[in-house]
C-alpha cells in the first residue's frame, strides 16, 4: 500500500526567461525544493508549453524580446485563469495594469528564498522536497 505523497505528483513550475542563467539558476534551486521544473526562453515556447503541460505555477520574466510578460501573462490567464504566476522583473515600479495580471511578484536580485517563499505562497501543500532542503 502506498504511503503519503508517493501517490501524488510533485508540483510541476515553468519557468520563462530569455536569460538562460537566471533560468538554470531557478530551475536548479527550485528542483532542489523538491518541485519539477520545465523551462522556456521567450513567451511563445512558454505559451505552448502552458497550453500543453498540467502547469501549477508559472515564474515569468517581464523584459523579453517579442512578448514581454504581460503579454504572456494576459494569454495565460485567458487559458487558464486560476494558474498562479509569480512576474520577475529588474524594475521596481510596474504599472498597475502589469502587477494585476499576476499574484506576486519578486525581483531579479532577490535571493533563492525569495523566490521559494513566494512559490510557497502560490502553492500552499507544496512538496515534500522543502523538508529535504531544510536538511541540506
């Protein structure tokens, strides 16, 4: 007989960033969090991989060439409405109509527990990868 969480799927975050670094870096601290990571590099492969993925959170750049994350972000809320999106940006002062279309946001320069507080609070049952991480 199965115990606990074996059972359930860990949550499943993507990632959109045109800077490849910054997205190793989330990709990495999240999956140490003990969630699954799927990443992409502009709005467009973020989309179709929203569209097709059973996404549970998005972590979503704001500054990137052709789509910037409004843009996105209106999209993936068109789809599917409830999905949470966390917008990172550089900039401090985004427009109303900007930090609307998501439920938080967080700054490029913040730290990982920035980032994996602010994930826990879109995600509330969270996996149980974040009792490994205050292991390591």
């Amino acid at each position: 007989m199965a115990t606990g969480n074996q059972s359930v799927p860990k949550p499943l975050i993507l990632c959109i960033d045109d800077e490849e670094l910054g997205l190793q870096i989330r990709g990495t601290v999240l999956e140490r969090a003990g969630y699954r990571v799927i990443t992409a590099m502009d709005g467009d492969s973020g989309l179709s991989l929203f569209a097709s993925e059973p996404v549970d959170a998005v972590i979503l750049d704001y500054f990137m060439p052709s789509m910037n994350g409004a843009e996105v972000a209106t999209e993936m809320r068109r789809l599917r409405p409830k999905v949470p999106i966390i917008l990172l940006s550089a900039y401090l002062n985004l427009p109303p109509e900007v930090t609307g279309l998501v439920n938080m946001t967080i700054l490029k320069g913040d730290g990982p527990d920035v980032l994996l507080a602010k994930v826990r609070q879109v995600l509330p049952a969270g996996p149980e990868g974040a009792e490994m991480e205050a292991l390591a």
